[in-house]
C-alpha cells in the first residue's frame, strides 16, 4: 500500500559531529540524503521533506532530567568538565566526546522524532522517516552508546501524550534497545521489541529474553538475543518466528521502528552478518504490519551504523523508499553522481549496486523445532518467555 512520507531532513543534523574518529561520523547521514536525492526519491511526489522544529528544553524534560539537560549544555561550552560530571551523566567519554554545541546537534535529532510521530498524529500523513534519529541507548539522565537524548523514546511519548494507548516499538539495530526498553518498562500501553547481538558479547550486556518488562507490566518487553555471526537467513527466521505472532495480538495503533544497520557484515562494531538485503526485507515486514495492523500508522528512524560508505546510504535509503511505497530494484545500479561524490569526498570506492546479492531465503519456524540450533534456541527462549502471556504456544503457533 502506497502512502504519502513525512521525511525529516536537515543539513544542520550533521553538526551532530563526535569528531573525525569517531565511529559514528555525520557523513553517514550526508551520504544518504545524497543518494536518497540521486535515487529520486526525494523527489518523488509521495516524500515531503520536513524541517526539524527548534530545539524545545520543555520537549526533553518529558523523558531527561533537568539537570542532565543542563550538564550536556555545559558540556558544549566548555572542555573542562569534572571527573565526577563525566561519570554521572556519561558526557566526555570516550563513547560520547563533549563538542561545542552538543545541546542543539543532539536536540535537533530529538526534535525530529517529535515531528515525525506529530505528522502522523495530526492527520497530515500515516508515515514518517527521521533516519537522522535512532538514538536508543541514551538514559533519563545520562548519556551513553552514541547517544545523547533519546528520539525514539520521545516518538513514542508523544503518541502517548495525544491518546494513543498501544504502541509497539521494534528496534532492529544490533545492539539491545536498552533506553527505550528503560522508558517504558513499566508501562502496559508500549511494547518494546528488540532483536539484537546477545549482551554476552556486545554493548550494552542487556536484553535477554527473560527481560519481559515490570512487574506492572509483564511481557511488554520482548528481546531476541541472536548469536554472533547470525546471517540473513537466521535473522530473517527469528524476525518471522517472534514479532508478527505478538504484534497482531497486542493489536497496535501505531508502530515505531528503529533501523540500525550496524548487524551488516561490514559493520566495525558488531559481530553479526547481515546484507543490506535483509535489513530491507526486515523494513518491508515492518511496513506490511503497519499497514495490516495499525492503518499503517509508521514511524521508521535510523540508528547506529558504521560502514558509512558501504552500509549506511543504502540501507537508509531504501528505509524512505520502502516508506512511500516505492519499488527501488535491488539490482539497481548506485548512479555515478553518487559514487563520484563519495571519491571525492574520502578517496574511496563506493558500491554499485543497492544489493549485497542476498536472496532472502530463510525456512520458516513452521518447519519446525531445532534444538540443536543456536538460532532456534534463542528463539525458542524468547516465544517461551513471552508467548503464554499473549496466549500463543511457544511450539505450535
């Protein structure tokens, strides 16, 4: 189904910069809304491209503490900042470096959200994209994981805040939603759902699949912990065995996802072997839920991702196209406007085609029950964990 996307994008997203070592590098941004224009579909009649509002202190004291918003605007102007101010609100580390300005860049990403999940509310549009977005690991009152003030997070409040009463948010990214999770842990109305590399072996050593949520609400947080060197075909079948069995009992009004594509097999920080191919079948599943589900109520947002060349473009990329509905070929050659940007930018190849030659198969959990299988395990822990509370068999829907 076919619908007009709010997209929200803004240039000064980029000055969201932790430096030119850091992994999380603003050029990856740059270079998807290049290819996304390059592609035409920013041009194309069912994306409209939204400014992000001004930053609002009111907006992010809905979800972060006073006194955290006033350290991160300390942060940004000055370098000297105390040890025990680091420690307390995780600004200054090396994960999350102090820049000036850090207040606004990480504000703007928060903002964008807001504005995302306000298009929808406000009737002007069912779906909306904040690739820019994504930042799930930041916490009430510190930062952490790349992440300053939680976006997603505040998406979500802000259907709760205008009447909705059953959101589901699915983060797909490779590291454990944890700050959303947190959020709304303890709240009936909001199912977290987050398939991840196993905390054992990545940041941030959270989300296994006996975390169901609070003792207020039981089975309003779902995990899937996937072993390291999970590929396509694994993921796509713990995606398929899991989410849409809980979703269509939880019956949501709208849907939230958060799109990470640091799971690629190119990604520096992760263990898992993903294809761009999966990650936008993943993406399509969560649109055709929305659409089946929620009348298509959909707010897609990026999220980590650090094979900025590569990865990131092109996964985010077809995260808008596949919001408007639009049929971008996998096999479609990446036009050379793009990948000459690209050389002269970084001196680096960039690729040619928007597939990574993923098929996409994957066998179904209707044929059955692998216990010697370390994907089937994690799987079965969580259907386990969480089914009987939706009234669903772990082994036989």
């Amino acid at each position: 189904m076919s619908h007009d996307v709010f997209v929200v994008w803004d240039e000064s997203v980029t000055e969201y910069n932790f430096g030119p070592s850091h992994p999380m590098h603003p050029l990856r941004l740059d270079l998807t809304a290049k290819l996304a224009t390059d592609l035409d579909i920013f041009d194309h009649p069912r994306v409209h491209l939204g400014a992000i509002p001004q930053v609002d202190d009111n907006a992010l004291k809905k979800l972060h503490s006073a006194d955290f918003i006033e350290a991160v605007k300390d942060a940004g102007r000055t370098s000297e900042l105390s040890k025990e101010i680091i420690e307390a609100y995780g600004v200054g580390t090396e994960d999350v470096p102090r820049f000036d300005g850090i207040h606004e860049a990480s504000g703007r990403l928060y903002m964008g959200s807001i504005a995302a999940a306000q298009a929808i509310i406000n009737g002007s549009y069912v779906r909306a994209v904040n690739f820019c977005g994504g930042m799930h690991h930041a916490m009430p009152g510190k930062a952490a994981g790349f992440c300053v003030y939680n976006d997603v997070a505040a998406a979500v409040q802000e259907f709760l805040d205008n009447g909705y009463e059953r959101i589901v948010y699915i983060d797909l990214d490779a590291h454990h939603g944890d700050g959303v999770e947190h959020f709304f842990w303890d709240d009936p109305r909001v199912l977290t759902i987050s398939l991840h590399e196993n905390g054992r072996f990545l940041f941030p050593g959270t989300g296994f699949a006996a975390d169901i949520g609070g003792l207020q609400a039981a089975a309003s947080a779902m995990n899937i912990a996937l072993p390291p060197r999970t590929s396509d075909a694994d993921w796509l079948r713990a995606l398929d065995a899991t989410v849409p069995h809980v979703l269509r009992e939880f019956k949501p009004q709208v849907i939230v996802s958060q799109h990470g594509c640091d799971g690629h097999s190119l990604d520096p920080l992760t263990h898992l072997r993903l294809s761009v191919d999966a990650m936008r079948r993943g993406a399509e599943w969560v649109r055709d839920l929305a659409d089946e589900l929620c009348d298509g109520k959909w707010v897609a947002t990026g999220g980590g991702g650090y094979s900025i060349i590569d990865v990131v473009p092109r996964a985010w990329s077809q995260i808008v196209a596949i919001s408007a509905g639009i049929d971008i070929d996998p096999g479609t050659e990446i036009p050379q406007r793009w990948r000459d940007y690209v050389m002269t930018l970084t001196g680096r190849e960039a690729p040619l085609r928007m597939t990574d030659g993923g098929t996409n198969d994957f066998q179904p959990w209707t044929y059955g029950y692998d216990p010697e299988a370390d994907i089937d395990r994690a799987v079965m822990a969580t259907r386990k964990a969480i089914f009987p509370f939706y009234g669903l068999d772990p082994y036989y829907d």
